[in-house]
C-alpha cells in the first residue's frame, strides 16, 4: 500500500516509464545522502512518500526526544514542519539535498506547526532534515570570551565518555586540537550531554570539581577559573 503511494510524487511522465525504475531512483538517492545516518529508525525501504495533496513528506527525524515530521510543497522551496519543537530548534534544524545544505528562514504557523521557506529550490527525491551537528564549546574566557574550541559529540553515544586526563599532558583532544591547563573559564553544553570539569587530573575530587548538563557562563562560580585540568564528556 506504502509503495503504491510512493508512485504519487514522481513526474507523470515517469509513471509512464516503470513503476519500479520511479521508486528505486528514489530509495537510492536517499540513501546516498549521508544526512540520514541520525534518523532515530534505519528504514531500508522508503524513505518518502506523498501526502493526499501531492506534497513530499520526508522522514521523520527526532530532535532534543521530539519527533519533526516536514513535507515539501510542490513548489519545493516551502515546507510545513510538525513536532513538539520551539522556534529556536527550528532554526537549529538543517535541510540537505544532494546540492548541499539549504538556508531558510522559518515561521510560527500556530502551535507546533512552522512555516519553513527554502532559500532554493530543493530537489525532493534527496531531501533530508536532520539535526543540527551538536558541540561543547570550551572558553578561554569566562562568558564564551577570548580563545575557544569546539568538539563535535553528535555522534557520541550513551556509554560511551571522551575524556581528557590532562589537558597539558595528553592535549590529544579531537582534530588536533588542544586547550592548555588551567586556563578554561566557561563551556556551552547542549541538551542531552553532561561535561565533568576537575581541578586535579584524572579526575580526582580531591580538587573543586563540577559536573553539569548544561552551560557553564563561569567556571569561577565552582572554585575552577584557570583550574580545570581534566575533563569528561558522556551523553545523558
Ligand atoms: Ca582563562
Ligand atoms: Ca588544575
């Protein structure tokens, strides 16, 4: 039956073609994105389908535990996002074809309903929305100031930690880059992720410490300014 719908959202011309060729340009295109690899379920089967009125529903995608469902206009620049998303998520969303991503803006339809309009036309058989990649920011300064690095945990997994030991020591933190001990000051932490800040290395208690899910605007606050020695990162 889900198959049968499929059909809808290709060309006329191409129904005329093979039912068949239709939907496994469809399938494979979307699998060629790498957009995909953050949807909370691994269809191997379609990946969209249309709606009664002909627009494109893209797959669901879950953000911050919330489901966003979109299908693109057929005009294919204007989506309609649904989900229990507020407007900053929205605009933290990104929209991925096989041209690369989309800029848009967004607006409030009503109640978790947005009005997403697309700054091209995007191509629908390889339109994907995935989450924002997610990143702990790590400050020299205290109020995200001065020198800073960003660590990518988008695909940081529950059970699993990054950690770092001694940031003069190891300083082996991703794509080569490094903090010096003692000198953070305030981190950024995105929702579902949990950074542990100690004085001491290898995490002892012994020295002020703070564990915390989410920012951190002065690690003075905590006894940590210019202290913060070693650190664990993990996924809540
Ligand atoms: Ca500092
Ligand atoms: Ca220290």
């Amino acid at each position: 039956m889900h198959r049968c719908l499929l059909i809808l959202v290709v060309p006329l011309s191409l129904m005329f073609h093979t039912a068949c060729s239709s939907e496994t340009e469809l399938s494979s295109s979307n699998s060629s994105s790498n957009g995909n690899n953050l949807l909370p379920n691994d269809h191997s089967t379609d990946e969209s389908s249309s709606s009664k009125d002909g627009d494109v529903v893209l797959e669901p995608v879950m953000i911050n535990g919330s489901f966003l469902t979109c299908s693109l206009s057929e005009d294919n620049v204007t989506l309609t996002c649904q989900g229990s998303l507020d407007q900053e998520e929205m605009e933290s969303i990104v929209f991925l074809d096989d041209d690369g991503s989309i800029d848009f803006t967004v607006s409030s339809l009503e109640s978790n309903k947005f009005q997403i309009v697309l700054a091209r036309e995007a191509n629908q058989d390889s339109l994907v929305v995935q989450p924002e990649k997610k990143y702990i920011v790590l400050w020299d300064v205290e109020y995200y100031q001065g020198y800073h690095i960003k660590i990518d945990v988008t695909d940081l997994q529950v059970g699993e930690e990054l950690t770092w030991d001694n940031l003069i020591i190891d300083s082996n933190f991703p794509d080569d880059q490094w903090f010096s001990d003692n000198s953070l000051d305030s981190v950024k932490v995105p929702d579902g992720y949990q950074i542990e800040l100690y004085e001491s290395p290898y995490f002892n208690k012994s020295g002020a410490y703070v564990v915390s899910n989410s920012d951190v605007p002065h690690l003075g606050f905590f006894g940590l300014q210019n202290e913060v020695t070693s650190i664990r990162i993990t996924k809540e």
